[in-house]
C-alpha cells in the first residue's frame, strides 16, 4: 500500500497547537519512568513487531544505536503518534499488540535528542521530542524502516551511552528473547560494526493432532561465531489473547530454566520462581517491570494459565517427555503469598492431583499413577525387596503401586515435602508386608531375593516374643526355612523344632543346601529364626530338661533313679560341650535325695560323697541339710565337680538377713540407740551403698548358742576359709537421691550381721578355758589353736588393742597435738579406717607419679613401640591452613613451650579429658576444628550432624596421664591432640595399633613456608598401614613439642 503524503510542517503547527510549549517536562516524566535506561531496546523491539516484522537489525555505532526491520512501513498517523504523547495508533492491531508507541518510544530520549526515522518515502528527523523535520533519503530497501538513536541528548557522554548499550545487547537480549513473538523470527546485533555479531532465529513446528495448542520452537543463538541450538515446548490455549507456557527440552528429557521471569511478550522484572517459562499479554505498569496484581484482566489470564498447565503436564505425560527428574524440577510447587493472584498457580497445582490426574512417578520410567493408586513405603528398603508385582500379589490389588524410589533422595525433598503437606497417602511398613507373606509366595524367589530381605530385616525380626520390644516383627509363623524339596516350612511347628541348621541324617526335614551355605541365610535362620544345631546341648534342652519342669509329688523308685543317672550323664557331657546350659539346669528338678525331686541349689554334696565337709557337723541338733543321694556316688562319671557345676551346695551356704533381724541383733549385742540411728540414717532411705550388711550363713546365728571349744574352732576353722565373702564392720552410706547428693546424704560406720555375733556374742576361748567375746579379750589372750586352724580370721577381728603398747608408743612423743592424733589412729577404729584409705590412696598416687616421672613425649612413644598398644588417632580438612613463616612461629612454640614447663604456670585446664567433641571446651577443640572444620585426619570423612555441624572427636596421641605435668602446660596448643571420625578414633584408642616410627618421622619431616600440602606420618591400625594426615601449623606445634621436651 503506498504511504500516503505528508506534511511535516503543518504536523509541527499542531503540536504548537496542542501542547503549547510547556511540555518538556512531561516528556522526561515519561523517559524516567524506567529503572533501567537500556530497557528503551525492548520497546523498539516491541514497535517492530507490532509492526510484524521478521527480520531485525540493531546495530551499535560508537556514537549511534540503529535499528532496521522489515515490518509494515510508517504511515503518516504513525508519524502524528511517535511525536505526540501517550499516543499510539496500535490500537488498531488488537491483542496481539504489545505496548503504546507513544510511550515506549519516547524511552530512546534517554541518550538521543534528535532521532532519525527512514521508512519508505518518509525521512524526518525528531527534535524536541515532537517536531518532526523532513531530511534527506539515504540508500536503503524501499521495504526496510530505519531508525537511528544518537548519543546527543547532552546528559550522557556518547562513549558512556556506547558501553551502556554494548552491555545491554550482550546480557539483556538473550535466546528467550524471541520465545514469545508472533513475527520476529530472525534478530542479528552488529556491536561496533560488523566486528562482533550476535544472531538469533527461531523456527516454529505446529504438533499434529493438537490444533496449534503444541509447538516445537527452535531457537539458534550464535555468537562469536559460536552457536547454540535450543528446543522448547510451547502450549497455548490458542484464544485471541493468548497465554503460553514453554518448556525447555533436551531430545525428550525436559530442561529447568533457574530464575525465569513473566513475559509479557518479553520478560518483565517478576520472578516466576518457576524452572518454565509464562507468558500472558497481562496489564503491566506503565514502565512495564511488574504486573498489574489487582487487574480482573490478569486474573483472567493466571486461570487460563494454570488450565494451560494441566494440559502441559498431561500431554507432556502421555507423550514420553515427563520423567520422575522432569517433573521433579518443573512441577510448581512454589507456593506464593496468598494475597498474590499468581497463588492459583500453587493452588492448581494441588488440585490437578487431588483431582486424580496420574502425575505421581512409579518405579517403573515414564508410569505415572494417580494419588488413590500409589503406596508410601515405611522405608525405602520395603521397595527394594517388594516390588508392584509383589505388593499387588500380597494385598491382593491390581491398582497398588509404590511411588519412586528416587523421590527419596536429596534433590527431591522440596517435591516430597510438597506431596507430604498436601496428600494423605496410604503407608506400608516392613510388618504390613512381611505379615503377608505366604508360602506360595516364597516358593516363587530365589536365593538372592531371600539374601537380600534377610539383611534388611535382621535387625528387627524375631521368632520369640520376649525378644520383640517396640520395634520388633514376630517372623515366627513365616515359613522363610526352603526345604531341600522346594517347600517352605516355619522354623517351628507349635513349638517343635521342624529342622535343624545341620541337617542331621535322622531328621526327616532338610534345608536346601544352598540356603545352609549362603553366610546371611544361615545366620537369619540360627540368630532371627532360633534354628538351632542338632546335639547333645539341644536334646538336654528340649527332650531332657522338660521331663523335670515340675516337682514329681509320688516317691523316686529305681527305675525313675537309673533313668535320672543316665540323664545326669548326658547332661554332664552337654556341659563340657556347652558351659552355658548350667544356668539351664539349676532351674529344673533335676537331683533327688532319693525320695523327692529337688532344684540343684536345695542339695547339699555329702562328705561322703568327696572331700570332708565339718562344717556340716556345726549345724547337729540346730538345722536339717538336705543331701543328693549316695547311689550318684557309685557311677564315676558323676562327680562332687559335676554335681558343684550344676549348682549343688559343697559347703554351709551364704545367706541375707532382713532389716529387722539386723536390728535385731544390734538392739541385742550393741544398744537401741545404735539401732535407731541405723533405721533413720540409713534403713529409711530409698538408696544405700557400701557394707554388706545382712552376710550370714546357714545355721547362723543359731550355731553360735551352747558353744564348747570344739564348736567354737570349728566355726573359726570354717569362716577362716571364707574371709573374703565378708566384712566384719565398715562405711554405709543412706541417701534419697541415687546419685548420693544433697541433704539427705547420711554415712556411718556400723557391724555387719555377722560382724556382730563374732565380735559380741561370748564364743571365743581364751588361754585359759574361759569363753569371751571378741570384743573384751586382746589377741595375744586367746587359745593358741585359734592362731594354728584360723588365721586369717583372726586377723579381721576386733580384738582389744594393746593399750600397753600404745601408752609406750605415745610416750615418745613430745607434741601434744601429734600425740592426740595417733592415739586416736591407734584406739579408734572408724580414724584407722579413714586413715587407711587416704595412705593406700597417696601411696597409688606416688606410684603413679614415679612412672611417669621424668617421662618425655618421645620416652612415652618409644615404650608405645615396643609394645601394639591400645590408644587414638589422625585425620584432614578440605583446606590445610599454610604457615607463611615456618621459622618465626616455631621460634614462638618453642617460647610457649619453655614457657609452659616452668612449673609456676598453672597447667591449661583444656588437656583432653573427655573423647566426645560435645563435652570437649576450650582451646584445644577450638584449634582442631578450625586445622580441620571436623574432617577425620585419617580417613578423611566428616559426619554432618542435624543442625549442620560437623562432628568429631578429639583423641590424644598420647596419654595426658602418662605425660609428667611439666608437659601438660602447653596442650592447649593442640599438639598432642588428633581430629579423629569415631570409627578411626574407636580403633586408635582400642585397637591394635604399631606407632613405633612416630617419633622418627616427626624428626625427618619439615614444614616448608607457604605450602598447603599435609605432612603425613605412617602407623599401622589393626593391622592395616594408615596415615595420620596434619596440616602444616598442627604438625609444626607437635614437631617443636617434640623438640622443645626432649631437650
């Protein structure tokens, strides 16, 4: 159509017309009104396309900006809009159009003052924003629109605005930049010339069958000669006002896009927060960077956005390009503010899958399912042992399927957490499956699937139900044995074993051989299942002991003694074979006097069954023993050893008194106040400790009535050989808190039961003939047999002190204070039991202190290598600290060290004391975490605890209680110290370990200035060469502690 003629004078008459001549200002609001001055690019791009071009030029002079395309030339009211303001003659083009001309045009007045405009027959040239002037034609095709912008407004010098632009091209118009236009499909920039090219096409492929609702868009960007092909998807709903959504792809695997803005038509500054693209001719602010929030226009256009995003997503899906990964970075799931109108995008979200769209993954690639369908497992190791053909053959459903194993993982957790907010999906734990389990099922697995489900539920499955705690499943009535015929059997049918792990000759069932001989099955069924080995053990178990569960009310005869002998017997062998089973037997009615049955432990071994037992004579006309009948005597396999093992009493049994007897005994032989002071500071609180109170023996106290000297040697024969089951008196302590603190805190000094009646009770005789109480009598006045058959009795006893001996001794002494003090040791029992402590404690204490003497780091370490010893161990950080000036800071080391030795300096209180890093405090943990950031210095791995710390632990290389404590005064600098993972730490500290060349390698090595690189000194752990990894600053502090000490 030919342009139609025009008058440029007469346009400029009626501008001085309508504005006057007070209308700059107006246009500068209008220029200003953008953040970003450059932006002014997008809207000539905008006027091009509305003016639906295909090809574009921008191209940057050094003192120009110049813009052709191919679009509908100018007419003459294009003319009058691009000089008036806020006006446009797009109207006319309808809803594809993108912006006013009038206003977004004035934008190039940032940097130009008097634009040019070549567009067919027209040639004119702006100036004061709204005269245009007509000047000459240049040599362009009559079918191109020139427009030239230059840098001569006077606000901006020329070469800024060209380094404004340059910046603008190269970042802001980008592959995306064409996405969305209806024309545009060929873009080139032409930076300084011809020198640097950018050139961006696009090609549009409508899909078959979706009535131009789907297209492929692709877009070549070339740059420096270098280019780059990119694939969208791109969905629309096809109305006069369009909306759009594109989807980056690679071949069929979908592509996020990080940071993507709303388009409108082109990106405006609102986030998306989506990895797709959005597009909707929505109603923009006047600057068009944001979106109009309060427009009933764009609510219209987000609901058409989010019907667009269900189609997306299910085309997507039954078209092979939704995958676990795609949708796992594409779905949105980012939730806006709710007082935002893009909240119906989340909102659809949710909706689309509460309505049952299949968009939740399976395991199975490409198979989605709606949410009624798709099971949560408890634990993700359930899917890897069950899988959907499984879980539908136990719950007996068609329509069950475990959601993917991958949305599991790291990179799923914000999808997780969004189905796990918004959907109850129905859950399935190891006990929901396994209690489903048949043996029609089991017979269809091989050995690896049962290898692989044993170890996963070896942990928590048991077969007996005392076993089974909170977390425990009852695997008792799975039948998991496979029989050598291919069947499957329980372990044990009504409590009778239906196999054994051995496979015995006799036994009709057998374990599939192969099953026996893999490691994991055979463990499952010997530890989970409780098969167990058929042996003698197990028949004393299961067929022997039964028979004695029960005391037999009718009289042992022959017959039922000739079969307990030869029960006895294999019973004895079982034992040499199993000494565990003994705490078996004495539960059951095993032994008999020859009359009645009786537990082990209610029959004594006569003297006439072994060695002579006197001590039984003690209890005549006092108490009645019971005795395991002579006929055991007369098989030699049945022994006094044998029938001891078993728990036949040998001797008088040691028995406990109650409270009441106690006191007793000590309102009778020592007063009530003694017994009341008991009962309140001790006997009434909820925890005591310290002496055994209530020792006695059978026939005890009564033993000790109508004594002659016979008995009483007799009862001092006996005790004598048990001195160390008993305590005649000692420190008792009463507390109401277990932990022995606070108030209610009381200790005394008291008589044990059997303190008491040997120390009281008149049975002793002294050297002539008169029966005393230990308590009255001195030692040296005692029978001499005494001294002769009990010994060591009488060196317990409270005999009277020899007050002669003491008066010598205190007489000796000249100060008076001194000779208050050892009288009191030498007459007062309670002082001589402290005293006696507090010695043997200093004298340990010397000793400790004499070994360690004198002992340097490197004495310590050599006594290490002589012997594998029990100790810690070394690790690395990411970013080994250097030390710039190696010399200078051992010089400072070796002062503090120096230092450190004088034994004026208090010793640093943070040597490590404790191994956990959360009770550790101070210097010390703080050096090791900041050499380290918790990275093990041998294997190298940290361990992230929940609230994103790094955990660690510190181990000494050396033992602080074995240094002298002129070495301890400068631990704090973190020499003898290792940052150790606990693995590593557990097998320096407890293992076998060789650090024989510790020391020398110290020696060898060097830190050199400036270098990052560890310094890494060998050992041996359990066998194994390790490497202890130190940075350079933590292996110069050991290296001059080493030095600095053994000098």
């Amino acid at each position: 159509m030919p342009q139609e003629k025009i008058s440029y004078e007469e346009i400029r008459s009626k501008k001085v017309e309508e504005y006057g001549t007070q209308f700059k200002d107006w246009i500068w609001i209008l220029v200003k009104q953008y953040k970003d001055r450059t932006h002014f690019l997008f809207e000539l791009l905008q006027n091009a396309e509305d003016a639906k071009a295909t090809s574009v030029r921008l191209i940057l002079e050094k003192d120009m900006l110049i813009i052709e395309h191919n679009g509908i030339l100018f007419s003459k009211d294009d003319v009058v809009s691009i000089t008036k303001v806020a006006k446009s003659t797009k109207g006319a083009g309808g809803a594809g159009s993108i912006g006013r001309f009038g206003i977004g045009f004035k934008s190039v007045y940032a940097y130009a003052s008097t634009p040019k405009i070549y567009s067919g027959d027209y040639a004119f040239e702006i100036r004061d924003f709204i005269y245009p002037y007509e000047i000459h034609h240049i040599d362009l095709d009559h079918d191109w629109t020139r427009i030239e912008i230059p840098f001569n407004n006077g606000e901006i010098e020329p070469q800024k605005a060209f380094w404004e632009i340059h910046r603008a091209l190269r970042e802001q118009i980008r592959s995306d930049t064409l996405l969305f236009l209806n024309n545009i499909s060929d873009l080139k920039i032409l930076l300084n010339g011809s020198n640097d090219v950018i050139h961006i096409s696009k090609e549009d492929r409508e899909r078959k069958g979706t009535g131009g609702c789907v297209l492929d868009v692709s877009i070549l960007y070339e740059k420096n000669r270098r280019q780059r092909e990119e694939d969208y998807l791109l969905f629309t709903d096809c109305e006069e006002e369009a909306v759009c959504i594109a989807f980056k792809v690679d071949g069929k695997e979908l592509v996020p896009v990080p940071n993507t803005s709303i388009f409108t038509f082109f990106p405006t500054d609102k986030e998306s927060h989506q990895s797709f693209y959005i597009h909707a001719p929505f109603e923009t602010t006047p600057a068009r960077d944001n979106i109009v929030e309060d427009s009933e226009r764009n609510k219209v256009f987000i609901g058409n956005i989010c019907a667009g995003l269900q189609m997306a997503f299910c085309w997507m899906r039954d078209n092979g390009y939704l995958s676990l990964a795609g949708l796992n970075a594409t779905y949105p799931i980012y939730q806006y503010p709710e007082d935002s109108i893009f909240y119906q995008i989340y909102e659809n979200s949710i909706r689309i899958i509460a309505a049952g769209e299949k968009l939740i993954p399976t395991n199975k690639a490409g198979v989605f399912k709606s949410r009624s369908e798709i099971l949560l497992p408890d634990n993700m190791s359930i899917v890897d042992n069950f899988d959907d053909d499984d879980i539908q053959r136990l719950f007996v459903s068609h329509k069950i399927f475990w959601i993917a194993k991958e949305i599991s993982k790291d990179n799923c957790q914000q999808f997780r957490e969004f189905l796990k907010k918004n959907f109850n999906f129905k859950t399935y734990t190891w006990k929901d499956v396994i209690t489903r389990i048949d043996a029609t099922f089991l017979k269809q697995k091989d050995i690896k699937w049962f290898e692989r489900l044993f170890l996963a539920i070896r942990s928590f499955a048991v077969s007996r139900t005392e076993n089974l705690g909170s977390h425990g499943i009852d695997v008792s009535h799975i039948p998991f044995i496979r029989l050598s015929d291919g069947s499957q059997v329980c372990a044990y049918d009504q409590g009778a074993p239906t196999v054994y792990i051995n496979n015995p000759k006799i036994w009709p069932n057998k374990i599939e051989n192969a099953f026996i001989h893999n490691s994991v099955i055979k463990t499952f069924y010997t530890v989970n299942l409780n098969v167990q080995e058929y042996n003698l053990v197990t028949i004393v178990l299961d067929d022997i002991l039964p028979k004695y569960a029960e005391r037999e009310s009718i009289e042992v005869s022959a017959k039922d003694l000739k079969e307990n002998i030869s029960d006895l017997k294999i019973i004895k062998d079982a034992i040499q074979m199993s000494p565990d089973i003994k705490g078996s037997i004495r539960d059951y009615y095993v032994v008999t006097d020859g009359k009645q049955w009786f537990k082990p432990e209610e029959l004594h071994i006569p003297s006439d069954f072994g060695k002579q037992k006197p001590e039984y004579r003690l209890l005549q006309g006092i108490s009645t023993l019971r005795f395991i009948t002579l006929n055991y005597k007369y098989d030699p396999k049945l022994d006094e050893k044998f029938f001891v093992d078993i728990g036949c009493p040998d001797t008088l049994q040691q028995k406990a008194c109650t409270q009441n007897e106690y006191l007793d005994l000590v309102k009778k032989y020592i007063g009530g106040k003694e017994k009341e002071d008991i009962r309140q500071k001790i006997f009434k609180k909820t925890y005591q400790e310290g002496l055994r109170w209530n020792v006695l023996f059978e026939g005890f106290p009564e033993v000790m009535n109508q004594i002659d000297l016979k008995k009483s040697l007799g009862i001092a024969g006996f005790l004598s050989r048990f001195v160390n089951r008993f305590e005649i008196h000692g420190e008792i302590v009463g507390a109401m808190d277990q932990n022995f603190t606070g108030a209610n805190v009381d200790s005394m000094q008291i008589y044990s039961a059997l303190g008491i009646l040997l120390s009281f009770v008149p049975w002793i005789y002294t050297k002539d003939g008169v029966k005393k109480s230990v308590s009255e009598i001195r030692r040296r006045d005692v029978n001499g047999l005494y001294e002769k058959n009990a010994r060591r009795l009488m060196d317990i006893l409270p005999f009277v002190e020899e007050n002669q001996a003491i008066e010598a001794i205190l007489a000796g002494i000249e100060d008076d204070t001194q000779k208050e003090m050892i009288k009191e040791l030498l007459t007062d029992q309670e002082s001589r039991d402290k005293f006696s402590k507090a010695w043997k404690n200093l004298k340990i204490k010397d000793l400790k202190n004499k070994d360690k003497k004198n002992k340097s780091p490197k004495e310590i370490l050599e006594e290490a290598a002589k012997k594998k010893a029990k100790g810690a161990a070394p690790g690395q950080s990411d970013d080994p600290e250097a030390v710039t000036n190696p010399e200078r800071r051992q010089k400072k080391l070796e002062d503090e060290f120096v230092k450190s030795m004088d034994f004026r300096n208090i010793v640093s209180k943070t040597s490590l004391r404790y191994t956990y890093q959360d009770r550790l405090s101070g210097e010390e943990k703080a050096f090791l975490k900041m050499q380290y950031n918790g990275y093990c210095q041998i294997c190298k791995t940290t361990i992230l605890k929940y609230d994103g710390e790094h955990h660690f632990q510190a181990i000494n290389v050396m033992k602080t209680s074995e240094l002298a404590d002129q070495y301890k005064g400068a631990l704090d600098t973190g020499w003898n110290s290792l940052c150790l993972c606990p693995n590593c730490a557990a097998k320096y500290q407890y293992g076998v370990k060789d650090i024989s060349r510790f020391y020398d390698q110290v020696e060898e090595k060097v830190v050199e200035a400036g270098s990052e690189e560890t310094i890494d000194i060998q050992i041996s752990l359990q066998d194994k060469q390790e490497t202890i990894h130190y940075t350079p600053k933590h292996f110069l502090a050991l290296k001059t502690a080493m030095e600095v000490f053994s000098k």
